[in-house]
C-alpha cells in the first residue's frame, strides 16, 4: 500500500512539473530555428510578442553575415510561451536602410483566423539618418528606431508598404530615402 501512493506523489510531481510555464527566453534559445546572436527588441502584440533579433548567416559562398529578422511567440508569462513564427529570414544589402516585410497568422482550432499581425521592420545602415517614417494604408507614421552596440533597427506593427530615413531633428527634416 505505501507502494502505491509513492507512485502517485511520484507521478503526481512529474506531472506539475511538465505544466510549468515555459519562460520567453527558453523559447528564444530552444524553439527557433535560428542562431539568435542578439534579441534587439520585443514588442507585446494581442496573444504574444513580435521579437526582433539578430542571426548570423551564411550565404552561396560560404561568407557569414547578421541578418535581421522576426517571430512571432505567442503566450505570456503567466501561461508561458511558444514559437507561433513561420521562421524564416530575409537580406539584403542596402544603402541607407534594409526594410522587411513580415505578417503573421494565428488560428483556431477550427482553422479561422484570430489574429493577423502584420510587421515592418529593418536595420538603418547610413549614420545620417536619426528617424524612419513607415508608409501604408494607415497613413504615414514614425517607427520605433532601436540604438544597439550592433546598429541601429527599426521595427513598426501595422499594414505599411514602405519605409524611409530621414536625417534631421524635429524642427527640420530631409528626407533620405
């Protein structure tokens, strides 16, 4: 009889220990698919977060470089988190300023759609430039430009075609590209 509820304490314990929440940065490391090399920002969005991050890359010739890119990891911290991104990565060499374009989708269980997140984002290569402007159906707005020790990014939630540097301060503007 001891046996048994050994067994069951036992089970019992594994149990709430496989229900733990599962924290955002062991998704980061275990659950995308791609060397993160630096987490640049995450921006809370409805049922997650769109993380922006670094990961280096290498091309036809075998030359590493750092690409930019996007997920989408859907959860909380309460709840914990998951890698809902359709992981992928984009690049190329610009200029002035490396824009992207990302959306993402989530799902019901009965295959409608709940949640539609679409992104633009990008790394700012010309020092000039001090703010990005994002171009879209929503109109033109200023994108959240990120300083980091690897550069400077910029990253903006919303359904946006384009973006543009601008050199400058908040009195006068040119427009760079």
């Amino acid at each position: 009889m001891n046996q048994k509820w050994i067994v069951v304490l036992l089970t019992v314990m594994l149990l709430l220990t496989a229900c733990r929440a599962v924290p955002i940065n062991q998704v980061i490391e275990e659950d995308i698919p791609f060397n993160v090399k630096e987490v640049i920002h995450t921006e809370k969005v409805k049922d997650g977060a769109i993380l922006l991050y670094v990961t280096r890359q290498k091309n036809e010739k075998k030359e590493e470089f750092d690409a930019v890119t996007v997920a989408f990891l859907k959860g909380n911290d309460q709840d914990g988190w998951e890698n809902a991104g359709h992981n992928h990565w984009d690049y190329h060499k610009e200029e002035q300023v490396n824009v992207f374009k990302d959306v993402f989708y989530d799902y019901n269980g009965n295959g409608d759609l709940e949640t539609r997140i679409p992104v633009i984002y990008g790394k700012i290569e010309d020092s000039k430039i001090n703010f990005v402007e994002v171009v879209g159906n929503e109109g033109l707005e200023r994108a959240y430009v990120i300083k980091k020790e690897s550069g400077r990014y910029f990253l903006k939630v919303g359904d946006y075609e384009t973006a543009r540097g601008l050199s400058g301060n908040e009195k006068g503007v040119q427009l760079l590209k």
